[in-house]
C-alpha cells in the first residue's frame, strides 16, 4: 500500500482515542453503580460524601449553636443506623440514618438512577408514613407534615435530598418511645409508577429529661396573621403547660399568639433558634405551638426558653 492509502487508518484511530477520551471524561459525571447511571443535574451543585450526623451539626451552626467536639457527640448519640434501601425501576434509594424527636423523623435520602423527577426543577415526589410507636402498638400513625430540599448531587451521580416528617402531636405519641415504621415513595421518576418501600425501627430514646412549667407570662398578638402584627401592639399573654426537652418544645396559650421566634437559651451563653414548628389556634383565640430544634441539644447546658423578647428560665434561679 502507498502512503495515502495508509491515512484513512490513522484517522480512523484517532477518531476511536477521541470516542474512548469522551466517554472517561462523562464517566466523570455519571458513575456506574450496579447498572444505574445518573448524570449530574445541572440545578444542583455538586458536593461531597455527607452524613446526617454532618448536616444536623451544620443545621446547628446556622442557628447560632457552636459545633465543638461535645456538641458532635451529642449528635452522634441522638442518630439512629438504619441501613434500609429498595430498588425499583432502575433507581435505587437507601437511607443510612434517622433522628427522631417526640414528633419529627428527619433523614437523609441517597437516590441513584435514572430520570429522576426532580429533575429542572419539577418536584413530583411523594412520602407516606405509617406505622405505630412501642408504648401504643394498636394505634397508627402517620405523618401530616413534610419538608424536602435537594442538598447537592456526589461525583457519582448520587442525588442527596433532605427528608423530614411530622406527626401529629394530637395524638399524645411520641416517635421517642420507639417505634415499627414503613416509609412509602412514589413518584420519584419523571415517567412510571414505582414505589419505594423502606422500613424503619426506632429504638426508644435514652435522653427523655424535660422541663416543665405550669405557666409563664410572654408578649403576644392577638392572632397569627401578618396583618394583626402589623396593626397591634404587643401585649401580654399567658404560655401554660410550657414543655422543654433537648430535642424540642411545646406550649400553648389561652388567648392570643406569641411573637415570632423561640430560642433555647444554654449556659455557653448561646441561643438556639427553633427548626420546624407548627402552631394551630382560632383567631384570636387559644393557640398550640410546637417544634424542634435543629440538632438534639445537650440537656445539662440548657438554661431557658426564649419567646419573642420574653426569657423564662428553666432551672430554679440561685441567689
């Protein structure tokens, strides 16, 4: 053969060096795992390996708590192994740990695969919670409260997505006692009908220490709404059956709202703004407030409960 009939062959094996580069260079935003393959989404950054112990210890700094090696330990206490995944068309998703307070379970979901919903921005998913807790295993539960966010997407295509559901503190159960759960997920694909059934088992808590006081004086409105707020002035109410753990805090009032934002005030001299809450009440009548803290705080530093301006201590005051 002549020389021009050898430089078709030379490109042909630069075209195939070209293909092998350009599939390394997408293995890098889509890693295969099992057989699932997920490329990167773009509406999400892309981050590391995180825990749940990492993401409630980054939740508490943000709400004013410091994060020292104690602190960690208390979080790590407080975290559930649970180990649970299921696999339906295609994608797989597993969860490593829970945290439970009395009426929140929060997690974080690893979901791998492919067309995921969430995808540009659609939000098609959908939970289910039920089961029933250890001190009332004839009575079901279910959750009537839930609040997702997308943290990020790993290098391996492994979309990191913020899980927590409430249950209603109505009920007079507490997911502290321990509880036999099943957690149902649907419509996580973009296309199908697949649903994702993982179960949880709780083990009782350990720290189940509460303050309690029978009443305190605060400032509140007259109801909840932005308008009242804006339209009156703070007066003063009363917050009875006042209830305060290291995971959480529950009161209510006879008449009228508190002002807005609750705090765990601790002996560091920290103060601890509130998680999710939920409040519930006529206009201008009773209200019940409830909530959690970001992270389970330590019990023996727990000093007082902010409301609005208004500090109630906890612990009997020394002279």
């Amino acid at each position: 053969m002549t020389k021009e009939g050898r430089k078709p062959r030379k490109r042909v094996r630069w075209l195939l060096a070209a293909a092998a580069l350009a599939a390394v260079l997408m293995g890098v935003a889509g890693a295969d795992s099992g057989g699932l393959r997920e490329p990167l989404r773009e509406d999400l950054p892309v981050i590391g390996p995180v825990t749940l112990e990492e993401e409630l210890g980054r939740k508490w700094a943000e709400s004013g708590g410091v994060l020292d090696e104690e602190q960690k330990a208390v979080i790590a206490r407080a975290v559930q192994d649970v180990r649970v995944s299921d696999t339906r068309d295609g994608i797989t998703v597993a969860i490593d740990s829970v945290y439970a307070t009395e009426f929140y379970l929060e997690m974080l979901l690893n979901i791998q695969g492919e067309d995921l919903a969430g995808s540009n921005g659609r939000y098609l998913e959908t939970y289910e919670l039920s089961g029933s807790v250890s001190s009332a295993p004839d009575r079901g539960i279910c959750h009537i409260y839930t609040g997702s966010s997308d943290l990020g997407v790993t290098a391996d295509g492994t979309v990191v997505r913020g899980l927590c559901l409430g249950i209603s503190p109505e009920e007079g159960l507490s997911l502290l006692d321990g509880a036999e759960l099943e957690l149902r997920l649907g419509n996580l694909k973009t296309y199908g009908d697949g649903e994702w059934v993982l179960p949880i088992s709780l083990a009782p808590a350990a720290d189940r220490e509460v303050f309690s006081l029978e009443k305190a004086a605060a400032m509140g409105y007259p109801s909840a709404d932005d308008r009242s707020r804006q339209e009156n002035e703070a007066e003063p109410i009363t917050l009875r059956d006042i209830r305060v753990t290291s995971t959480g805090f529950r009161f209510r009032t006879d008449w009228g709202c508190p002002e807005t934002g609750v705090y765990l005030c601790l002996s560091n001299g920290t103060e601890i703004k509130h998680g999710d809450a939920s409040e519930s009440g006529r206009a201008e009548g009773p209200h019940k407030v409830e909530g959690r803290w970001p992270a389970p705080a330590d019990f023996s530093k727990i000093e007082a409960l902010r409301v609005g301006d208004t500090v109630i201590p906890l612990r009997p005051q020394t002279s």
